[in-house]
C-alpha cells in the first residue's frame, strides 16, 4: 500500500497526471507537498510562477489563434480549460507560499530565538492565540518539530512526555544522528575521536543546527540535506 501510495505522488506520476487531466496532477501534487516537509515550505513561490507564465503563455497563444482565424468553440474550450489550471496553481501556490512562509517564522521564533510560550508567540507575530496553536501542533503533527509538545502552562516543550518513552523511544534514539550506531561500534576497538561540531543555518527552513564538522546530515525540522 505504502508502495503504491509512493507511486502516485512521484514527479513522474504528477507530470503525467497534469498532461492527460491537470486536476489530477494538481491534486497529487498537493498530496505530496502535505506529506513532504521541505517541499511544503518552498514549493509555493514556483507554483505561483508556473500558473503566471501558464497565463502568459494562453494568452499569446489565444492572440496566435485569433490572428490565424483558427479560434472556434473547440479551441475555446481547450483555452478555457488552461485558464483554470493556471489561476489553480496560481492559488494554491500563493496559499502554499503563505503558509511556508508562515511555517519559516514559527521555526525562527521557536528553535532560532527559543521563544516557547505560547503568549509570547502572539505578540510577536500579531495572531490569536487560536491560530498560533493550531499552527503549532500542525507543524508537530507534520514533523517539523519532532517529539514537542504544549503543556498545561502553554509553553512549547522538545521532548517526550514524562511516562510515554518506550523501547521503540530508545531504539530510535540510536539512529537519531547519522552514522552514530557505526561510531559507537568503531569506538569499540578504537579512542573515540573528539568530533568538532558546529551550528548551520538550514537552507530550507532557516533553521539552525548543531552538525559535525565535515559531515552531511540531515535538517531536524525539514529534512534538508547541510554540510557540517
């Protein structure tokens, strides 16, 4: 099923389903932005961009046809229907956008500056407490902020609730960093070598993280790829 699922939202599968029927492509399209952490932050700008030059085009293309006098019902209908996959994408990417940009504020207040009360969240960036809380637990529940939580006192904690840590907990907390099980089994035989870590702004979502020197991992918050 997993297998199958994973079909359906490559870009393979996407392009086809936008050349033989665009609705089907723009919905596969936003399923796989909904599940993709680092797409959903930044896919909304080239959306926009696509659906606008879509416009451009129909609209030379309309101008073309008309000239030639080749414009009848059938060609209308055909215009019509790349009309509305352009304003589409144009409006869902403009959506996208606002909420990737939305997403990259919460991940600057929250890991970047450590602002974890929910209060102070709102006078920062002017919400309701209402809509920063909702944003909140939609990026825990789409991964962004993993194993977080917000408490009875409305602060925003990283970690697992006292009680809740199982031993699948502890058997995911050897392969929280990349390659550290081989590290551990290398310093077996070996000195463990002294690793040089530094912090690394995230190109995807702005956020920053603790890396070793040299080495590539992976964003906490979005999944990018950074070089240490």
């Amino acid at each position: 099923m997993e297998n199958n699922k994973g079909c359906l939202l490559s870009w393979p599968a996407i392009v086809v389903g936008f050349i033989l029927f665009w609705p089907v492509g723009l919905a596969l399209l936003i399923f796989r932005l909904r599940q993709d952490r680092k797409l959903l932050l930044n896919a909304g700008r080239l959306m926009t961009f696509v659906g606008y030059a879509l416009g451009v085009l129909i609209i030379f293309g309309i101008i073309g046809t008309y000239q030639n006098g080749d414009l009848d019902g059938g060609t209308i209908t055909v215009f019509v229907f790349l009309v509305l996959a352009a304003v589409a994408l144009v409006f869902f990417g403009r959506k996208f956008r606002r909420m990737g940009s939305v997403f990259k504020e919460y991940i600057e207040l929250i890991v970047n500056q450590e602002v974890r009360k929910i209060e102070m969240i709102c006078e920062r960036t002017g919400k309701s407490y209402t809509e920063v809380y909702n944003d909140v637990e939609e990026m825990i529940e789409k991964g962004y902020f993993k194993r977080a939580y917000i408490n009875d006192r409305h602060e925003i904690i990283f970690g697992i609730k006292e009680g809740e840590k199982t031993i699948l907990d502890e058997i995911e907390d050897m392969f929280d960093e990349p390659g550290r099980v081989l590290d551990e089994m290398e310093g077996a035989s070996e000195a463990p070598a002294q690793k040089r870590m530094t912090v690394v702004k995230c190109k995807g979502c702005g956020a920053n993280n603790e890396v070793v020197v040299d080495r590539v991992s992976e964003c906490e918050y979005c999944g990018s790829k950074i070089q240490g």
